[in-house]
C-alpha cells in the first residue's frame, strides 16, 4: 500500500481544497492508497459547506451543516 500525504490543506482556498479532495476521491477510488489530510477539520467542512451551500435545505440533517456530511462521507476517520 502507498500512503500519501496531504499537508496545509487549510492554507488553500474553498475552491482548492474542495476540488483537490473531490478529484482524489473520483481518481483513486478502490486503489490501493491511503490519503492522510493534514489540516484544521473547520476548514474543511466550511470549504465545503460555501461550495454547497445550495444544497443545506435539501434535507437530511437539519443540525448538522452540509459540510460536516461531505467530510463524514469523504474520510473514514477524522480526528
């Protein structure tokens, strides 16, 4: 297995940070890698939450933000 890591992540902007972990997601899905992100969990969800901000009143749970629910489906341990 490979581990790659990504360090600074919360020194990119929304966009960056979100096309950069969506990508890894599409491009190495059932590969046989393990990403660690370095970076603020904040961050993260927030950049998240501004690029889907259009989709927080589309269900699902109403007390937690959108971008809580991307970082819960993209990474299987955050801590």
């Amino acid at each position: 297995p490979v581990l790659i890591v990504l360090d600074d992540l919360d020194r990119c902007d929304a966009g960056t940070v979100t096309d950069l972990l969506e990508g890894i997601q599409t491009l190495f899905r059932g590969a046989p890698v393990v990403f660690l992100a370095v970076a603020d969990r904040r961050w993260i969800t927030t950049s998240f939450g501004k690029r889907f901000a259009d989709f927080q009143d589309a269900g699902g749970d109403a007390a937690r933000p959108v971008g809580d629910l991307f970082l819960d489906k993209m990474f299987q341990l955050s801590v």
